[in-house]
C-alpha cells in the first residue's frame, strides 16, 4: 500500500507543470487572434536576436476580418505573450473599427533569429474594457522620442516616458503617410524639439536616430535632422543629391567629420538611420550598413530640429517623414534591420493565425495560470520541494501502517498473554524474522498459531524468556535443570528487557527525522525560490525600465508559489508528524508497562526466596 502511495505522488508531482499547457488568458475577452514573428530568410532575416523589441501590428481585412466584434477605438485589445498569461506592454496608434484599420505598437520582448514561433496573442471583444494602452511602457527607458504624427491636428507628442514634446510644428499633416500618418515639409517650415537630458547626443553612451523618409523630387539638398549645441558643435543629417550624409560641426562652423554614402533615396519610402558608438558612426538604409566611419564627435547636448537645420541656413524640401525615433544607445544592426523590415506595408515579420472563440463555460483556476509563469529556478525549488514531499508522504503512510499493525498485533498479544497460566506457554526459540530467514516452517506455525508477529510486546516477551530459559538451563553438560533464578539473574533479565525495549524503541522512531526536516525546512526552501524569483522580476524591471503592475504582478505571483509549495510540504509533514508521535509514545508506553509486567511475573515465577530454599525443586 506504501508503495502505491509513493507511486500515485511521483504521478501526481511529475504532471504538475503539465496543468499550464493551454488556456485562456482571460474570460471576459471573447476571442483571440494568434500572431507569429517570422525572422528567418523569408521574414525579417535576423542574424543575431533582438533583445527587447517592439513590432507594429497592423490590421486590415487581409489579416483581420473581425473589426465590428472589437469597440471602435479598439479599447478591448489587448496583447498577451505565448505563454497566454504576461500581458504585453503596448499603445495605438490609430484604429478605426468603422474604416477596418488598426496601427498597434506591441513590445513583444526577446526575438530570436531565423525562426519562426508563435510569439503572442492578440485579444479583443470584451464590451465593457477600458483602454490600457500605454506608449510609456511600450518602449524601454532607452527610447527618449517616438513622433508617430498621429494627430491631424495639432503638433504630434512623444509617446515615450520622457515626454519630449515638440515645441513647434512647422511641417503639414499627411493622412496618407507609411505608418498612419506622416509630416509634408514643402521648405518653409521645421519640427523643433527642446533640449533635454535624455536626447543628448553622448558617444561614450551611445545615440541612435531613424526615421522613415521619402522624397518627392529627386534631387534634394537639404538637412533630416539637426541638433545644434551652441558650446560643442552640431550633428547634422543631411540628403545630399538623394544619398544620406552624416556632418559632425565645431561650434565655430568647421567640419569636424563626414560620412557620406552612395545609396540613392529616390521617391519611394526608405528608413534611414544613424547610431554613434564612441567616435564610430554609422548610417543604415532600409537595415542595410551604407555608410561608416570615425569621426570626432563631442557631446552635443542641444535642441533638435526636424526637416531643416536650426539656424534656417538649410532645408529639406518636398520630402514627407515618418515615425521619427532617438535613444540614448547605439541600436544593434538587427534591431535597426527589425525596424526596417516590419514597419513597412509590405513587411513579412508578422503573420496571423486563426481567430478563437472562448469556450462557453471556460473557467480557468488563477492558481494554475500563476503556475504558467513560474520561472526556471523558482520550478528547481518546487522540484525539491516535491522530492521532499513524497518522501515525507511515504514515511507517513509507511509509517503509519506499521504502527497500526504494531498496535493490532500488541492486543491479540496481550489477549492470549493474560490467557496463559505458564509464562512460557508463548515462547518460541526463534523469532519470525529467524524463521523467515532460515526457511523455516516455523514462520507459518508462528503466523498461524499466534497471529502477533509484528507485536513488539512479542517480541519483548520473547527476548525475555529467551534469556530467563538460558539461565534456567544448567552451565555444564549433565548438570541439573532448574525453575529457580537468583536475584542477579532476574535483574540482567529486566535489563535485557530494557535493552530490547530501547531497541524497539528506535526501530518506531526510524525515519521520522525526514519529517522534522520537511518541517523545518520546506518553508524555508520555499522562501528561497520566493526571493530569488522577486530578485529577477525587479532586475528584469530595472533592465527594461517598465514600470508596470502587469510586468510586475505575474513575476511575484510566480515567485510566491515557492513559499506556497513550501508551506505545502511542511504543513502535512507537521500534522503526520504530531500523530504518528503521539501513537509511537503509546505503543513506547504499552512496552514499558509490560516490561514491568514480565518482569514481575518471571520474578514471581523463579524467584528463589531466603526462606524458601526448596520452593521450586530441581527437576
């Protein structure tokens, strides 16, 4: 039966990461679309994995035919990782359920090269959500401008967590641009952006500028972006004859160095980008390396201006740009490539599964989603937790088997012990374990007639006659058998009672010390896992610099299963161990009653008393 028990826990432990294989994220959103990153040779083509990245999702009845089941302003979407439990920090851009299109910023996390794997869901339809879209947490605390030139009135707003608002719009809104909307320059105007700390151009840090451009005359001569600092210089990115370049300035006007490249623009859309890394710089075209060099460059922390220079000496004409980015590091070549190569409308990153239903009736226990979350180490903790489990659980059912056989065995023993009239009528030579040993037909004579083989009174009282027999029989050969034992006979017997009671004593208490361990140390155990899983969702927080209870809620929980798998291995461990204590005292105390039974007996029964020399005559 204990090895039934034993084998039913290993079951029951070992499918345990299995209840996290499929759910529902939630049950108040009604359905749910499947999205898939594909960065192999025919989607994004990555060499080396993005870190953190954040994909554009856009939707149109090509991909999403679902449009009247969400609310208007696309409020109820909501974007959960492949694990259908950590929410994916996230904001629109546009959506427009009446015209079917949909423009979402989703910051999926890791990417991975060359594969293709189901990287979150997309869910919708929950009629009374409110939005929870929030730029701020979409982009890591690198990111210090994102202009998306959503409005189409008004000046744009940065969506990062820093705020860096444009302080004047000179360009026009273009409805019709790559990403949603766009910003015209036609030459008689600029986007100035304020200085600030977090836009400062600093080379030991790290700087990264994109954008996506498009040019509608062919020859153009005229600044993208400039940031002037009126003490160090300037930064100047520039179309020269359709072909990027990159001027670093002295305060005082002299070139400090140049980057020039030889890849045409044209009049289609192109995403250009720049990042500084020390005094390398380099310039990409759609993903693509076009230009590269070293160049002095100083910190240059100053005001930025968009579509022409700052001093109004240069401007980029007839040119409209789109989704303007700056941080505050260099971006790795993939990361860049990422944006290149799925934010246009052609992009092949993305691509969408089959729409699904929520199950009528699908309850989903919380305890087993929090169970999806559980991180790596905090399963090694629960692993031997559960190890520490089974065999607290088989040493209590073992354990508490024997002793109730123990306790049977000691009342039939006592029942024919009060029987007898002859304190040997009981004894046998050998014990049942002997017996069993030897192959002796004994163990079934023993078995069948007596039926008290586990007893330990038995087998008190068999060690008790066995010795009082050896003393009852003669030293020498021919020497006379007799009934009467000498008061220093009788006293080794009671210590040798003493001895076997000590012995059975401990034979109870075997393996009881594995549920004191399982006591005192499953919940500390547990609070280890609890701690280390806290101590990576807050570093994992502080490396990405999202703030957010929904990054933050999944982690604890994970983490708090730890302490709760702990509690669960001590809690039981403590009630078994408290119970099968107190029934091994009473079986302890039943031996020590009968040791002094039996000896008082043995002693009634061979006593030799100073006036009854002859009471018991030799045989």
């Amino acid at each position: 039966m204990a090895r039934i028990a034993l084998a039913t826990l290993v079951m029951l432990f070992a499918s345990l990461p299995a209840f996290a294989k499929e759910g529902w994220w939630n049950d108040q959103w009604e359905y749910r679309k499947p999205v898939l990153i594909n960065t192999g040779a025919n989607g994004a083509n990555l060499s080396q994995a993005v870190p953190d990245g954040v994909v554009l999702v856009r939707l149109h009845l090509g991909n999403f035919g679902y449009f009247n089941d969400t609310l208007p302003n696309g409020d109820d979407l909501r974007f959960v990782a492949a694990d259908d439990v950590t929410p994916l920090p996230y904001h629109i851009e546009t959506f427009d359920a009446a015209n079917q299109i949909g423009l979402v910023w989703v910051r999926v996390g890791a990417i991975q090269p060359q594969a293709t794997t189901q990287s979150f869901y997309m869910y919708y339809g929950n009629a009374k959500a409110p939005g929870a879209g929030s730029g701020s947490q979409t982009y890591d605390k690198s990111q210090s401008l994102v202009l998306h030139f959503e409005n189409a009135k008004g000046a744009p707003h940065d969506s990062t967590a820093y705020g860096n608002n444009p302080s004047e719009f000179g360009a026009a809104y273009d409805g019709a641009s790559l990403i949603g909307g766009g910003a015209r320059f036609d030459g008689n105007g600029a986007i100035k952006v304020p200085a600030a700390p977090s836009l400062n151009v600093q080379p030991a840090k790290g700087w990264t500028f994109s954008a996506w451009l498009r040019l509608d005359q062919p020859q153009q001569d005229g600044a993208v972006l400039d940031v002037a600092d009126p003490v160090n210089g300037r930064l100047t990115l520039a179309v020269r004859d359709t072909a990027p370049v990159l001027g670093v300035f002295g305060a005082g006007g002299q070139t400090l160095g140049e980057i020039a490249t030889t890849t045409a623009l044209g009049d289609a859309w192109h995403h250009v980008a720049v990042t500084v890394e020390g005094k390398h710089a380099r310039i990409y075209v759609d993903g693509n390396i076009a230009g590269e060099g070293d160049v002095a460059m100083p910190d240059i922390n100053g005001a930025y201006t968009i579509g022409g220079r700052g001093d109004g000496t240069q401007r980029l004409v007839n040119a409209i740009v789109d989704e303007v980015e700056v941080a505050s590091v260099a971006r790795s070549p993939d990361t860049i490539a990422l944006a290149a190569r799925s934010q246009g409308i052609g992009s092949a990153l993305l691509a969408f599964g089959e729409d699904a239903q929520r199950e009528a009736g699908h309850q989903e226990s919380y305890f087993v989603t929090t169970l999806r979350n559980v991180t790596v180490d905090g399963w090694v903790v629960i692993g031997i937790l559960g190890l520490m489990a089974m065999l607290s659980w088989y040493v209590m059912i073992a354990k508490g088997l024997i002793v109730r056989r123990i306790r049977a065995d000691n009342t039939a023993f006592i029942a024919a012990y009060k029987e007898i009239d002859d304190i040997t009528d009981l004894y046998h030579e050998k014990t049942a374990e002997e017996a069993q040993a030897e192959g002796s037909d004994l163990l079934e004579a023993v078995r069948g007639h007596k039926g008290y083989v586990s007893s330990t009174l038995y087998h008190l009282y068999n060690a008790g006659m066995r010795d009082a027999r050896d003393r009852l029989t003669g030293d020498s050969v021919g020497a006379a058998r007799t009934k009467v034992l000498s008061a220093e006979a009788i006293a080794t017997i009671k210590a040798a009672l003493d001895a076997q009671s000590v012995r059975e004593s401990q034979r109870l208490n075997s393996q009881m010390v594995l549920l004191t361990l399982a006591v005192s140390g499953g919940p500390f155990l547990g609070l280890l896992g609890t701690v280390v899983g806290v101590m990576i969702t807050f570093a994992a927080i502080a490396a990405s610099g999202d703030v957010n209870v929904n990054a933050i809620a999944p982690g604890i929980a994970a983490a708090l299963v730890a302490t709760v798998a702990g509690l669960g291995v001590a809690i039981p461990s403590l009630f078994g161990y408290n119970y099968l204590t107190i029934r091994i005292k009473d079986v302890t105390s039943e031996m020590q009653v009968f040791v002094d039974e039996l000896y008082t007996r043995i002693a009634e029964s061979y006593d030799k008393r100073p006036d009854e020399p002859t009471r018991q005559a030799a045989e």
